[in-house]
C-alpha cells in the first residue's frame, strides 16, 4: 500500500482503457483493477462480434442525456477524432450503411487486440479478477479496497465500471454502488436496447418473420423509429423496436405501452396506394390482393383475425380496414426482455453531478465518471461506444493536467 499511483482505473472496458492508455502515454503512474479475468469483454460483443465502434453522424439526437453533454463531448472528441484515434492504433476501418463503423477485419478483436497492443507497450498495470468493493478519501487521496483485501491509494480514480446491462457479459451494479457510496445520485437503471414483450400472444405465430417498418410508441411525446422488425417468441425485436426502447423502457414504469407498426413507411401516400390497387386487383380473393405487399404470414394471420372469407372475391370494405390496421397495427408492450438481453442502461450516475467539460465529479475533486455509469444512453449504431470512448479520453486529458 506504499505506491501512490497517479490514477487508478476501475474497469478495464471501453471507456477505462482508452482513459488508461490516454495517461500512461504521459508517463502517468497508472493501474486498471478489473474483475473480469480479461478486459473489454462487452466490447468484444458488440455488433455481434464486429465491434460499431462509432458513427459518422453521431451528435446529441442519437442520445438520451442533457444535449449540452454531447455538445461538449463532440467537440473534444468527434467522429472524425474517433476514426483517427483507431486509425493510429493501427487498426483499419470500415464504413457502412448510416454511418456505422467496424474493423474492416470484421471482427471486434480488432479493436481490443489494438488496445492491449498499446497498453502494454506503456506498460500499464491491470490487475484481472480484481474487483473493487470500496472506495474513500482521505487527504486528497482515494482509498480503493478490492474483494480481494488489496488496498491501493491513487491522486485521482476514473469510475468506467459501465451498466448493469447484460450481466452474462461483466454487467453489474457495482459501479452503481461504489458512486453512490462517494455521494453520487442514481437515476434508477432501465434495460434498454432489447427487444419487448407483447400483450397479443397470437402474434407468436408470426415468429421469425421480419419487415420494412415504422414503429410508433405512443408515449409523450410520441417515439417513432424505421428499419427492420423481427416477430419473435416473446413479441418483437429488431433495429425498428430497439430504436424506440428507451421512450417504451421509461414509460413502462407507468403500465403498458401502446406501439402502432406501420408495414409501408415508404408509402407516402397509403390511401391512394390502395385505391389504386383495388382498382386494379378488386377481383381477387383476399390474399392474392395482398400478395407481393408484405409477408404471406402477416397477410394470413390478419385475414384470420378479421374474419374474411377466404375463397370469395375480397369484399372492399374488409380490405380496407386490413390495409388500415398494417399502416397503423396497435400492440401493446407489456414488459422490455430483462438484463440478460439489453445492450445497454437508461438511468445511471446523475449527469448535473459531473462537470461537462472533463467528466470530473462536482462532489470530488479527482474523481471521475465515464462511460455507460453515467445516465447517457444512446440509440443503436455504435453511438454508445463512441461515448464510452470520449468520455473516457476526455477524463484523461483532464487527470494529465492535473
Ligand atoms: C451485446 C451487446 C452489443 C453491443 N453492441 C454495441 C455496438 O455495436 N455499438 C455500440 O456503440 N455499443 C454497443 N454496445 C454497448 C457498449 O458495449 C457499451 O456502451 C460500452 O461497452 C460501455 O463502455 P464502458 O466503458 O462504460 O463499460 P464496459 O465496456 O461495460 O466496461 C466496464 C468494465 O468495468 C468492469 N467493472 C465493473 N465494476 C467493477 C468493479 N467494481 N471492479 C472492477 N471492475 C469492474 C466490468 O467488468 C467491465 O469490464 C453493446 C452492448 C452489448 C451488451
């Protein structure tokens, strides 16, 4: 317990180990406590193994947070900086569609192989299977007690402990702990970023079925995404679902959520779509005049549930309540799928509590929180990495100066 190290990191994830390399590249004394036995597992998850590390449009829409946040956070590390700074490590990237970046490798090791590579030609000490379970201040010092009975002093600690999403993969409450033990305020936690649980069990049938859609949680103000949807077991899931999760998380707290799918976002015209086809194929049985529209499973599932009569020329009326219900079809969200499924938190450390500008706490000086700990949650698209990453940069800058 006699070395006092310039900083110490609590959490070897996103936002700990680029603060980690940001320091020791200045010669700073550092030490990361981890309790995993490896670093950056959720990374290493992410995009399903290829890692969206960032995204060319990132800017404070994509994010639930005090928008000024986001402003100060971009404008000390951008989009552009992102790309540069993995560019430097050596690792090639890759654009693609709306903006999200990967290794071009294909593969998010890519990125975590990059980051031990530099860590440990700065030979920066990490600890694995290290958890930390108390933190104090004594003199202008932090007092870090891990379950291991280690006790380590540090000038300064970066809380990176990340969120309580997916616990099968280092989630925890801990980091949640540990600020509210300094003094910090929680903003309950919600799992966000996963699929939903439907009230209407008939639509099971439709599993494994996906679409072109547009959701629209009916909440206040109302929430509306586009992409694909995918029916599953339990409900729904998919880019159009997880882009609207975390009004629907939030206003779970309240009972369930209404959520209107519209199967022909593209359509800008619906009505006069379907008076055009019904011109055209008026003489059809039902599901020939739907045929080509959408999936066969949706088209049967609603002519069951409407009751039209299968083998007769459609009846106008009836057609046209079915082509109203797919612009609009209300299903009710009942619950979000838990922990296990959600790729990120809403809620978190109290932003006010912590300086904009360098991600320091307002109640402890040299102490700072990064990463997905603070209430910051960002839609899907490699926009919560990116804010892992700078916020994690962002705090060493500060800790260099200090
Ligand atoms: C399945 C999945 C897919 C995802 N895909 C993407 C994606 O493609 N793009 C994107 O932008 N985001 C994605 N995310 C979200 C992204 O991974 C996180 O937002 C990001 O990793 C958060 O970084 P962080 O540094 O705050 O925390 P983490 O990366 O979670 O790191 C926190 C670390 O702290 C450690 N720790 C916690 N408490 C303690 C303690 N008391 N003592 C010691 N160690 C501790 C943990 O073990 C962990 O290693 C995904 C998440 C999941 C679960």
């Amino acid at each position: 317990m006699d070395e006092i190290y310039d900083v110490i990191i609590v959490g070897a994830g996103a936002s700990g180990l680029i603060c980690a390399l940001e320091c020791a590249r200045d010669g700073l004394e550092v030490l990361v406590l981890e309790k995993d036995p490896q670093p950056a597992r959720k990374v290493l998850v992410s995009g399903n193994g290829r890692c969206n590390l960032t995204n060319r449009n990132v800017s404070p829409t994509y994010y639930y947070t005090d928008p000024a946040l986001i402003e100060k956070t971009l404008a000390q590390f951008s989009f552009q900086k992102c790309w540069d700074y993995f560019t430097d490590l050596g690792v090639l990237l890759t654009e693609e569609a709306q903006g999200r970046v990967f290794p071009a490798s294909g593969k998010s090791t890519a990125i975590t192989e990059a980051l031990k590579t530099a860590l440990k030609e700065h030979e920066v000490d990490i600890r694995y299977a290290t958890q930390v379970t108390h933190i104090r201040t004594a003199a202008a010092q932090f007092i870090i007690t891990t379950q291991q009975k280690d006790v380590f002093r540090a000038h300064h600690v970066v809380l990176a402990c990340g969120s309580y999403a997916y616990p099968q993969v280092t989630g925890t409450q801990a980091g949640y702990q540990l600020a509210q033990s300094l003094g910090h305020t929680l903003i309950p936690p919600h799992p966000v970023l996963s699929g939903m649980c439907l009230k209407e069990r008939a639509l099971t049938r439709l599993s494994g079925i996906k679409c072109q859609v547009r959701t629209t949680a009916k909440t206040t103000p109302p929430t509306c995404a586009e992409g694909e949807l995918i029916f599953t077991n339990y409900g729904i899931n998919g880019p159009a679902v997880l882009n609207i999760s975390h009004a629907v998380s939030c206003a779970l707290e309240n009972g369930p959520v209404p959520v209107e799918i519209n199967f022909f976002p593209q359509l800008e015209n619906p009505e006069k779509f379907f008076q055009q086809r019904l011109a055209k194929f008026g003489n059809r049985k039902p599901k020939d005049f739907f045929t080509g529209l959408l999936n066969e499973g949706i088209i049967n599932l609603l002519i069951d549930f409407k009751g039209l009569k299968k083998n007769a020329p459609i009846n106008t009326q009836d057609t046209q309540r079915i082509f109203a219900t797919l612009t609009a079809w209300p299903v009710t969200v009942t619950a979000m799928r838990p922990w296990q499924e959600a790729m990120a938190a809403a809620g978190g450390v109290k932003v006010s509590e912590i300086n904009y500008n360098t991600f320091e706490s307002r109640l402890h000086p040299g102490l700072f929180v990064t990463g997905e700990l603070l209430d910051v949650d960002g839609k899907s698209g490699g926009f919560n990495l990116h804010f892992a990453w700078a916020s994690g940069y962002i705090a060493a800058q500060t800790i260099k100066e200090n």
